[in-house]
C-alpha cells in the first residue's frame, strides 16, 4: 500500500505544482513490511508533503523519498520499560531547497500559519493529523539553504489486524 501512496502522490503533486526541472527520487525497497493504514489519506500526506518541496526548490533541486523498516524503541518516561521495540515503517521526504527558518519550524504545523501568499496553513496540520490517526508521527528537520527533511514513522501491521 505504501508503494502505490507514495507513487501515487508524485503524481498528484506533479499535476498541482510544476516541478520544472526539480529531479524526484523514489526508494522503496520491496521487502518494506505492511503498514496498516487508509490508501487515500497516506496519499495526501505524500502529496502535500511533495507539493511543499515542489514550491521550496521553485524548479531547481532534488526531492528525494526514501524509505525503511526500523524498529522502535519504548520511552521509559512513558512505561516503555521492558516492552520489545515496535516495528515501523519510516519515510523520509528529503528536498535541497532553501530550508525553513528555525523560528518558523515551531510554528509549521500550526493551522492557518503559513509564508505563502495563496497558501491556506491548512496542508501540514491535515499532514499531522492524518499522520497521527494512523498511530505514527512525524518529525521536521531543516538547515536554511541546505534543505528540509520530513519524516513520516508509520507502525507496521500486526497479523492480528490483516484478519479485520
């Protein structure tokens, strides 16, 4: 499922922004477990994800979406302690374009906050939401003039839940 979002949002993104000369690169190894998730709201993650790197590198740059199974650990602060780390799922949206100021980045996910003029500040806090339903999280990274990281950790699927 994972594979046909992500591809599937390229698509999209390229149909609502132009990428211009912007190279994107997709690595999604095969042998990535499955997620258990909603098709269409993994792709307007993937997608709002893509068209905000598609506007940052303004048709010059590289997108790259990367992914790979990890396994993560329990917070003890939280009563993690003696629980086997969770297998996940994570998906990096990698773009070198101009990177996001570091007094913006608290700020990214807030409704309404945005630096765009036709932009509504409403696509990364649908991106958090949806991101959250599914039991995951997602994590921003950005050095100004090198680029910006999203990063999308996802659970994998139990086989108790493939039966549902």
């Amino acid at each position: 499922m994972l594979f046909r979002s992500v591809h599937q949002a390229v698509t999209l993104a390229e149909s609502k922004v132009s990428k211009g000369d912007a190279q994107v690169r997709v690595d999604l190894p095969a042998t990535l477990p499955m997620i258990e998730g909603d098709h269409h709201q993994l792709c307007q993650v993937f997608t709002n994800l893509l068209t905000n790197a598609f506007e940052a590198l303004d048709g010059r740059g590289q997108v790259s979406i990367k992914a790979s199974a990890v396994a993560i650990e329990a917070d003890p602060a939280f009563g993690g302690d003696g629980q086997a780390p969770a297998p996940a799922v994570v998906v990096d949206v990698i773009d070198d374009g101009p990177g996001i100021a570091p007094h913006m980045s608290d700020r990214i996910f807030n409704p309404f906050f945005t630096t765009k003029v036709q932009g509504s500040g409403l696509g990364l806090p649908i991106v958090r939401k949806i991101v959250d339903a599914h039991g995951g999280r997602i994590d921003l990274s950005s050095t100004p003039g090198q680029g910006t990281r999203f990063r999308v950790t996802l659970p994998v699927s139990s086989s108790a839940s493939w039966f549902r």
